[in-house]
C-alpha cells in the first residue's frame, strides 16, 4: 500500500525528503531550512544557466522539487549576467535572509554535492562547466 495511492507522488515525496535529509546532515536538522536552502541554491543556478540547459537540470529534479526551481522563473531574463562569486552568492544570501543564519557559499556547496550525487548522466557537470571559473570551483564536487 502507498502512503497517497498515488506512486509518483509517493516517488517524489520519497525522494525530495532523502535530499532534505542530506542537506540536513551538513546544515542541521530541520526541514524547512533545508527546503528554502534547496530552493534559493536551485534558483540561483536556474537564473545562472541558459533557458536550455536550466531546463534540462529541471527535469532531473523530483516533480516535487521542480515546483520550487520553477518559481518566479523569467526564461526572458537568464542567463544572468552574474560573473563573481561574490555577486552569485549575494543573490542566494538574500533569498535566504528570512531563514537562521547560514553562509551562501555554505548553502551552495551543500546543494551542489547532493546534486552530483543524485542527478544522472552528466547532467550536473554540464551544469558546472557552464558557470564562471570562480562559481564552478565551490560547485564541483571534484
């Protein structure tokens, strides 16, 4: 018996809730947290990427998760023009300003690892190697 009766929703409750749980074990345990540092990391790398290649690391994301990557989406607009990690992390820093404290590059580096753990076929390495020198080496994993 599923939880819902519904098998993708169960999927992706199940997945969502296991990169919570690792975004959790390096940034403390509580959910909600971990879900607007998910959020405002997976935003920041969306706005960062070509309409093309955001799209293509939306549909790696759990269904779950592509509702918050997917927010207040402009495609128009991206890539942004962000070249310094600095400016790159500010924008992550205020999405998270309302949350308890936590450094962006933390935040970030938090999110890529789990992302590189769970996306498949590549994917988070073309992510990586379309972003700037400086933002690429706190995202890479390697």
């Amino acid at each position: 018996m599923t939880a819902t009766g519904l098998d993708v929703i169960d999927r992706t409750l199940q997945t969502t809730n296991i990169w919570l749980d690792e975004i959790m074990d390096e940034l403390g345990p509580d959910r909600q947290f971990a879900w607007h540092v998910l959020g405002a990391v997976l935003r920041g790398l969306r706005d960062r990427l070509s309409p093309e290649l955001a799209a293509h690391l939306g549909a790696q994301l759990p269904l779950l998760v592509r509702g918050t990557y997917y927010d207040r989406y402009q495609p128009s607009k991206t890539p942004e023009k962000v070249r310094s990690l600095d400016e790159f992390l500010s924008g992550i820093a205020d999405e998270l300003s309302t949350t308890r404290p936590v450094g962006a590059e933390d935040a970030f580096r938090v999110v890529c690892r789990m992302l590189d753990r769970h996306i498949e076929g590549g994917q988070a390495q073309k992510v990586w190697q379309a972003l700037p020198e400086d933002i690429r080496r706190v995202a890479s994993p390697s």
